[in-house]
C-alpha cells in the first residue's frame, strides 16, 4: 500500500487531475486494485471500531473523535 501512496492518489476529496484513461490505467492493474481494496477494508474496519467504541461510552461516533484526537 505504501508504494502507491506515495506515487498515487488511491482516493480524494480533491478534484481529480488524471485523465479518464489515466483512471482506467489503474484499474487495470492489479497491485493499485489490491492496494485500494485493503485501504477499504482497514477504513471499514476502523469505522466498525469507532462506532463500537462509542456505543460503549454513549457517545456519538463524531464526538468520540472529537475526545480521542489530539
């Protein structure tokens, strides 16, 4: 994963800069595709966690963030 974050952008809020064809270059190829997948998953499962965690306070996952981030 850190091969491509360094050299590409795997998602953004920003404005995207590449061309369509750009885009489809990296869907194409494996090792970006298995790299954005893991960075799916490892957001998904911190998501998973948070909202766990803020259950077991009774809090909100927003305010939990809010208490844990420095």
């Amino acid at each position: 994963m850190q091969k491509f974050a360094q050299s590409s952008r795997v998602a953004s809020l920003k404005e995207a800069t590449t061309s369509p064809r750009e885009q489809l270059n990296h869907l194409a190829n494996a090792e970006y595709t298995v790299a954005a997948t893991e960075m799916l998953n490892a957001s998904a499962r911190e998501q998973l966690t948070l909202e766990e965690l803020a259950a077991c306070i009774g809090l909100s996952p927003q305010k939990t963030i809010t208490i844990i981030s420095p």
